[in-house]
C-alpha cells in the first residue's frame, strides 16, 4: 500500500537537502557540467523545478508538459539563472507541489504522465522523490548514491525492475543484493542471475554506474534502455 502523505514528507525533507547544499554553489559552479551528458549544473536545477509544476499539472488532470519540445526548450530557457534565482524557483515550485498534494483528492485514481504513461496518483509523490534525489546526486556536489535513504534505493530498484519486465531487449534477469533481497526483470528469453549492493544495483539501472562493481552468472552484463 502506498502512503502519499509518507512519501510528500520524504520529498519535502529530500528538497530540503538539495536546497542546502545547492547554496553552497556559485554562479560559476552553477555553470559548470552536471554529471548527465550535456548538461550543467543550471540545467539540472531548472529541471527539477519545471519537473514540480509538471507534475502538479498531472494531480490537476492536465498534461505533464505541453510537448517534449516545449519541455526542453523551457529548461534551456531557464538554465543559466543565476543561482539566487535557481534557488527560489525550486522553493517556489516545491512549496507549490506541497501545496497541491496536501488538497483533498481521491488518490487511487488513474493519472497521466509524459507519453501517454498511466500511474495511481498515490505514486506521484513518489516520482517526485526520485526526482529529487537522483538529481540532487547527478549535480556531483558531494551526495551520493551511497547517501540515498535505505527505502529510496529499495523502492526505486523496484520500480525499475517492474520498468523493465517484459521487454524482450533485455533477458530475463535475477537481481540479488548482498543484503538477501531478489527482484525479477526483463523478457522471457535468457537467464542473467546480477548480483550486488542495493546501491550499486540501484546505479546500474538508473544509469548512473556502469555496472562493473556487479557479478553476473549466466551471461554478461544485460544492457539496458535509456529511461
């Protein structure tokens, strides 16, 4: 059972590490690569702010963003702010996101996200928290995935691995941790057994690690969609 006002207050404690530690950039350091391939640091904040009016838009039953074009357009528009700017932005827009998930609603209904997505709107928080975090780590400003809080990175993995299930790209594969937990993934051909931390795991399919620190058994390494 999925706990929306459990998950609100993570996203509201998770913004509050982003916020902390985004102000302790510059301009300057603002302006200098994020960890994803051709974006700065500018860029991943004004992400995560558009990211929460978008997803106020779906608890709203509007569309998540008008259309991918306006979508990136409005994130390179809003990439080289400057910081002071950066940052109450993403307090503006979090405070809204807040706002909206603390109205009365029927959170078992159906929503819809970016591509014709559908998802219980009691999962939009979480969303948001993946959001969030994962960014916060792709900003290369001291947290890591290592730093994720233990149920992020197991509910994360897990919908990731329900993400990839029945894709026939990928083999069938076993995740195993070293803290005794399995999930399954991928189609219906092969059998990759990937065993590893949590951590590592979670970066593996998130595409933020590479995979290396895993052991597999039964076939190398499967190679997964860009999400």
């Amino acid at each position: 059972m999925i706990d929306h006002e459990s998950d609100l207050a993570h996203v509201r404690a998770a913004t509050e590490r982003l916020l902390t530690a985004a102000a302790s950039l510059d301009n300057a350091a603002a302006a200098e690569p994020s960890r994803l391939p051709g974006w700065t640091r500018g860029h991943v904040l004004a992400h995560i702010a558009r990211n929460a009016d978008a997803l106020v838009n779906v608890l709203r039953g509007l569309p998540m963003y008008p259309d991918a074009a306006t979508r990136d357009a409005d994130i390179e528009r809003d990439s080289g702010r400057p910081l002071d700017v950066q940052l109450a932005d993403l307090r503006e827009t979090a405070d809204r996101f807040q706002a909206v998930g603390a109205e009365p609603a029927d959170w078992s209904r159906t929503v819809e996200l970016r591509n014709g997505v559908l998802d219980s709107a009691s999962r939009i928080p979480f969303r948001r928290w993946v959001e969030v975090d994962l960014h916060h780590v792709d900003l290369g400003i001291g947290y890591e995935l290592e730093d994720l809080p233990e149920e992020f990175t197991h509910r994360e993995i897990d919908f990731l691995a329900d993400r990839f299930a029945g894709l026939e790209t990928v083999p069938t594969t076993a995740l195993w941790t070293d803290d005794g937990r399995v999930w399954q993934t991928g189609g219906s051909a092969g059998g990759v057994v990937v065993t590893g931390s949590p951590v590592e795991i979670l970066g593996w399919l998130a595409g933020r690690r590479d995979g290396s620190a895993l052991k597999t058994k039964g076939g190398p390494l499967p190679k997964l969609p860009a999400l």
